[in-house]
C-alpha cells in the first residue's frame, strides 16, 4: 500500500472513532450536560495520554511548538463545548452535515490570516454550502424541532468557524510535534481551561457513566493518535474528504443509538455542502510556512 493511501486508510479510521465518541457524548451530555460531560472526559483523556507521553517523551516541546499547543487547545476547547452543546439538541447527522462547513471557512479565514485571494471557485463553493445549510435549516422549521434546536444549530456554527482555524492549525501542528504529543498536550490544555469553571459547574458523574466518560476518552486519544499520524503524513487537501465518512456513521450511529431519522432536507443539505468543500479543495492548499508566519 503506498503510503499516501495508508495515511487516508488511517484518517478514515479515525473519524469513525471520533464518530462513535460523538454518540457516546450526545448520550453523556443529555444525561449529564455538556461541560460535566467534556470535563470528565478531557481529564480522563490527560490520564491516558499522559501514561503515553510520560512513556515515549525525549524532550520538553520548544516555546515556538508550546505556542501551538496552546492556540489550538484553547480554540478546541471553544469548538468542544459549542458542538457536543448543539449536538444535545439536533439529531446527530444535521449536526455533522452543518459542521462541514468548516472548510470552506477555513478558506475566508486563510484569506484574513494570510492575505490569501479568495477567487471565483471558492466564492461558488461558499455559495452552494450557504444554500446547503439553508436547506437543513429550512427543513429544521418544517419539522417544527422547537427553539432549543435552533439554538443548537447556532451553537454548531459557532463550533464550525472554530473548527475552520483548526484545520489551519491542524497540519502546521503535526509537523511540529508526534501524535502522543498533541495528544497529550490537547487534552491538558483543554482540561485546563473547563476547569477554570469547576467551582462553579463541576458536578461528579455518578458511577453509571464513569464507563462511557472512559470510553469516550479512549475513542477521542485513539482518534487524535490515529489524524495526527495521517496529516503527518498526507497533505490535507487529500486527506479532507474522510472527513465526509462522518455523516454516513453519524446517521447510522443517530439511528441505532438514538432513533433519528435523517430527512431528506438533512440529505440535501449536506450534499451541497459537500460538493461545495469539494470544489473549493481543488485549489491550491494552504503553505504550512505561511501559516507559521501568521500565527
């Protein structure tokens, strides 16, 4: 297998990873809320990456790799409690098809952070994913899903415009640092930071979901392991796509799990959305220098 298709093979494992984490969150977060839920979780996730940093670590990252460590953990932190909160009030595959937006942000954003043109081609695609998302929302209100459900979409729009910069982090930071790492180093950043709330929101989970907050920890470090090695790897304009593989567990998982239906304005909508993340990836991708020089 060459290696190119293996990092692909390995990205496209780990978003079905995160996928079955998303469910066991959706689950957590309803019984529990959803910074409880991403507290526990991200401090499990301190002791699992921990044993594997503390056991394979050469040196202390650098300042400069620190400095990266920091931004993208503080915007994960952002993009977390934003998404798993929507994710409690909209079915699972809507969730995901509005998150798909992310690229195509992550396109404006470059053209701020970087001075990068924005040309016709990414304007279209811009184009088709608004409409993609004003079908979703379109049939958001035909289905009569209740104000909590708009919130909800709001607050994963939020979570995609954070997710937009940390596809710009993303590649920058697996070149600076291995899997173990960032893993490790993303889970105590955003531990760090929720616990900054703890005396007033923390809340010890009773023993009923100690479980599920463990295996959401292992199925979100296995899967952060299993990106970083493929972005290390493979550029991300190729690895991109396997994001897409996450509606398709999305609407399996929201079905078997939780008893959503995907309706077919949900189908709609995030075919456009995709065609236009499609398009907009054939352009040129984004130097890793220049996004050095802008952070």
């Amino acid at each position: 297998m060459k290696p190119s298709t293996t990092a692909f093979a390995i990205a496209t494992l780990g978003i079905a990873l995160y996928s079955c984490m998303d469910a066991l969150m959706k689950g957590l977060t309803l019984a529990i809320g959803a910074y409880n839920t991403l507290l526990w979780r991200s401090l499990a996730g301190v002791a699992i990456s921990g044993v594997l940093f503390l056991a394979t670590r050469t040196a202390w990252p650098a300042k400069a790799v620190m400095r990266v460590h920091l931004i993208r953990g503080s915007v994960s932190a952002v993009m977390a409690v934003t998404f798993f909160w929507g994710l409690a009030r909209v079915p699972m595959a809507q969730a995901v098809a509005l998150a798909f937006i992310a690229p195509l942000i992550a396109l404006f954003l470059a053209a701020v952070l970087l001075k990068e043109h924005v040309g016709r081609t990414a304007i279209i695609a811009s184009l088709l994913a608004i409409a993609g998302v004003g079908i979703i929302l379109a049939g958001q209100a035909r289905a009569e899903l209740g104000h909590e459900a708009l919130l909800g979409t709001i607050s994963i729009l939020i979570s995609a415009v954070c997710y937009a910069y940390n596809i710009i982090l993303m590649r920058q930071q697996a070149q600076l640092a291995g899997p173990i790492e960032i893993a490790f180093f993303q889970s105590v950043i955003v531990a760090v930071i929720l616990a900054l709330a703890s005396p007033w929101l923390a809340v010890v989970p009773a023993l009923e979901h100690v479980p599920a907050i463990a295996g959401a920890a292992l199925l979100a470090v296995g899967s952060l392991l299993l990106l970083s090695w493929a972005y290390a790897r493979g550029e991300a304009s190729y690895l991109a796509p396997t994001e897409y593989t996450s509606f398709l567990w999305a609407a399996l998982l929201g079905w078997l799990v939780f008893g959503e239906t995907v309706s077919l304005f949900t189908l709609a909508g995030a075919a456009l959305i995709i065609i236009g993340c499609v398009i907009a990836a054939r352009r040129r991708p984004v130097p890793i220098s220049n996004v050095e020089a802008a952070l």
